[in-house]
C-alpha cells in the first residue's frame, strides 16, 4: 500500500512563511501529478497547487505568486513553499498524488492526512 504524510504545518503571523512537505511511501512504481488541496472548515476541498513528473507547474489565481510548488522524484516527495501569508490561508493542506504501484498497473489516487496551516496575530 501507499502512504502519503504531509508535516510542517502550524501557526504562523500574517505576512510569514512556511514550508509543507509532502513525503509517499510504501510499494511504488512512480508517482505521476502530484497536487496540494486546502480546505476551510465548511468548504469544499479546493486544489491549490499541482505539478507534473517532468516538473510543470500549476496554480489556482488565489495563491499565484504567493505559493511555489515542489518535487524530489529521487525521495518520493513534494513541497510546497508558501509566503505572505494571509488569514484567509488559514485551511487544513492536503497531499494527493497519483501513484503507480507496477508497471502494470494503473494510476491510483492518494491522499494524505492533512496539515493544519493557521495564520493569526
């Protein structure tokens, strides 16, 4: 099976900086796109970020400039470096990646259990 844990959430100020990290393991083959959703208390999950195997980019407008996306194929593991921090950043991440486990398989969906990013004075 696949595990997906993301870690470096928490409380930071309004204007500041944090670094997630996304790491998968377990029985893979390769990992196609791999995607950072976030999610407010009462709201629809919403994609945030995404990037390809070949390391093509994707942002959704809210969090362009702001949010930069990232991946180690040699680790398994994806990052995703976030400035300027706002209130309304303020959402539980996600990690999500779409996993091969053989080269005869297909391509299956996992997700992580979440990190909570909070921004407050």
């Amino acid at each position: 099976q696949v595990q997906l844990a993301e870690s470096g959430g928490g409380l930071v100020q309004p204007g500041g900086s944090l670094r997630l990290s996304c790491a998968a393991s377990g029985t893979i083959f390769s990992i196609g796109t791999m995607r950072w959703y976030r999610q407010a208390p009462g709201k629809q999950r919403e994609l945030a970020a995404f990037i390809t195997p070949d390391g093509r980019e994707g942002y959704t407008d809210s969090v362009k400039g702001r949010f930069s996306i990232s991946r180690d194929n040699a680790k398994n593991k994806m990052y995703l470096q976030i400035h300027s921090l706002k209130p309304d950043d303020t959402d539980v991440y996600y990690c999500n990646a779409e996993v091969l486990l053989s080269s005869s398989s297909h391509f299956r969906d996992y997700w992580g259990q979440g990190t909570q990013v909070t921004v407050s004075s």
